[in-house]
C-alpha cells in the first residue's frame, strides 16, 4: 500500500511489537490504547510485515526483531526475515515511522545486524523522539511528542511511605549504574537509611556483581528478578526517594513512573534532566554531577524528606494528547509536508 488512504478510510498502523503479554512495555500499551479514531493498529508478525496490508510501520526498538531464542537455525531465519521485510519495505514504498527510546542500542552488535539496523534506519521517513535532544540518526522529517505519563496504568501508591527507604529499579544494565549506587549508600552512615534494589540483571555476571556488592550491609535489600505491577507500585509506594544513577540518561520510563506515582527522584544532571525538572517542578527532580557519592545520597534523603504542596506537573504527558500527535506524525509521514520540529 502507497500513498495517503482515502479520505475516510482509518490509517493502518503496524507496531513493532508482538501482541501484549503481561511484560509489554506499559508506554506500548497506552500508546495503541490512545489511538484516536482514524488509526487502525495491527500488532507485529513476521507473516503480516512481509505480506500483510498497512500504511505505516511504527518501529520502537528494531534492534528487538533480531534478537530470540538462541540457535544456528533460529538466528539465521531472523536475518532472512528481516532482510525480507526491508526489501517489502523499498518495493513497496510503506512508510517508516521510528520512535527513538534510546541514543543508540544499549548493547553492541555484530557488523551484520549493525549494517541491516543502519539499512532500517535509511528506510525510515519520519523520526518521533521523546525530548527535542534527541539528535536524529538521519536527517528526516521529525516530531518531538513526550513520553507519556503512568498515572492510568499503575495503582495509587498507599501512603506509607518507610521514613529512609530509597528505591532503585528496573532491568538492571551496566549503563544503569546500580553499582556505584550500592557502592555510595554503602558509605552512608544513616543507619536507618535503606535501599531496595528491584529488578531483573541483564546477565549472571551482573546479577553476581550486584550480590557481591550487596553482601554485608543488612540495609540493603535485593529483589533480582521481574515483579509485577502491583508489586512495583507498592515499592515505589515506600519509598521515600527513587535513585536512578544512570551513566547515561537520554529517555527514562522509570523516571517518569516514579513521578506518575508522586515519589521524588535523584538523577545525574544534563540538559535533558534539567529541562524535565523545570517542566515537573524542581521539587520532584533533584539532579547531581559527576560520580554519586554518599554525601549526595545523604543529600538527596533530606530533599526528598520536605513536604510538597502539589505533586509534579504532568500535563504536557497526557495519553488522549499524544496519541493524536502519533496519529498526525504518521499522515505526515504519508504525505511529507511538514518541518522537522
């Protein structure tokens, strides 16, 4: 299919993503459950990208169709696929919406995904990005629509918060740096302070890591392994502080969970955290620079610990509003008129 469908007729939207399972990505089910009338969503098979009917397909993280189960056989057929699906995508002309969640790829690839990822990246027509730092990976049409709040999606945190208790959590990377965070607090003097740690290691030599450094210190207390939703509600509910010590913070689903829940967060400082404390309220961001040291976390514990009059300001995080900004990136896309913005 080419060109912009009649008028009347629904844009046909292929997302990246299988169909949702309980550990989707709670951004990918608020952003097809925002869909405005108009946009019709199909979710990702190889059979429908290959041969399937749609106008536009919305990547997220591409790098994630080249990656499965192990297996000589299993890896080869996921190279043949999606070489096939770059080629429907140049013979057929569809368009190529890609949101860019991350600066690059977390982990390094070998020359062949890297060169199919970069034949990907020349087939996309226009870029969404999350905050306008984000520098484009090719110079095409873009939209800058934010990452939407969590407030609809996880429950209300009681109010019971645990006086001290600082939470870290998420898929636990290298790049996250939960290790410098464990080597910090350990320095900490407060007895009463506490760290919970949630959140499944990306390998058993990080996973090993973080135990290690863990070891010893009865205020530290480690949950390595996926939770479900209620249960990361209910630990982001106790914590007095949220620390997210990032080596490299660009875009943060995490960040933005803990302020859905009304809970204030430490992050290292550039100009993307900063721009988000002055959106939210300097009350709810706390930012620091260089390497996280104990005097920062001992810091961070007396910030967090002020009452706050109103909780951060989310409005521009709106579903309802950004799934009409994705509805008129993808006519854009269709029919290119539009500046990069």
């Amino acid at each position: 299919m080419t060109g912009t469908p009649p008028t009347g007729t629904p844009v046909i939207v292929l997302q990246s993503v299988r169909a949702f399972r309980s550990t989707t990505n709670p951004y990918l089910v608020q952003l097809v459950a925002a869909m405005p009338h108009g946009v019709a969503t199909e979710m990702f098979t190889w059979r429908r990208a290959i041969t399937g009917r749609y106008d536009v397909l919305h990547a997220h993280w591409p790098e994630v169709l080249l990656r499965g189960r192990s297996g000589v056989l299993r890896h080869v057929a996921r190279l043949v696929l999606f070489s096939l699906l770059l080629a429907r995508i140049r013979s057929s002309r569809i368009v190529v919406v890609r949101t860019l969640h991350n600066v690059g790829t977390h982990e390094a690839e070998g020359p062949l995904h890297r060169w199919l990822l970069d034949n990907f990246d020349s087939a996309t027509t226009l870029w969404v990005r999350l905050n306008p730092q984000t520098v484009l990976p090719r110079p095409r049409e873009a939209r800058t629509i934010p990452h939407g709040h969590y407030r609809d999606w996880f429950p209300v945190p009681s109010d019971s918060v645990v006086p001290g208790r600082i939470l870290c959590f998420g898929l636990i990377r290298p790049y996250k740096g939960v290790e410098a965070l464990l080597g910090a607090f350990r320095r900490v003097a407060d007895v009463a302070a506490s760290l919970h740690v949630v959140g499944k290691p990306a390998s058993s030599a990080l996973d090993a890591e973080v135990r290690a450094l863990a070891a010893g210190d009865p205020r530290i207390a480690l949950t390595l392994d996926y939770v479900d939703d209620p249960t990361l509600a209910a630990e982001v509910g106790e914590a007095q502080l949220v620390i997210l010590p990032y080596r490299n913070m660009h875009n943060s689903g995490a960040l933005l969970l803990a302020l859905s829940l009304d809970r204030p967060v430490l992050v290292p400082g550039n100009i993307v955290t900063r721009d988000l404390a002055a959106e939210v309220g300097t009350d709810w961001v706390m930012t620091f620079d260089g390497e996280l040291t104990a005097q920062t976390v001992s810091s961070a514990l007396d910030w967090s610990a002020a009452p706050r009059q109103a909780g951060p300001d989310l409005s521009r995080r709106e579903w309802s509003v950004i799934g009409e900004q994705h509805a008129e990136a993808y006519r854009a896309a269709i029919t290119p008129r539009g500046r990069t913005r």
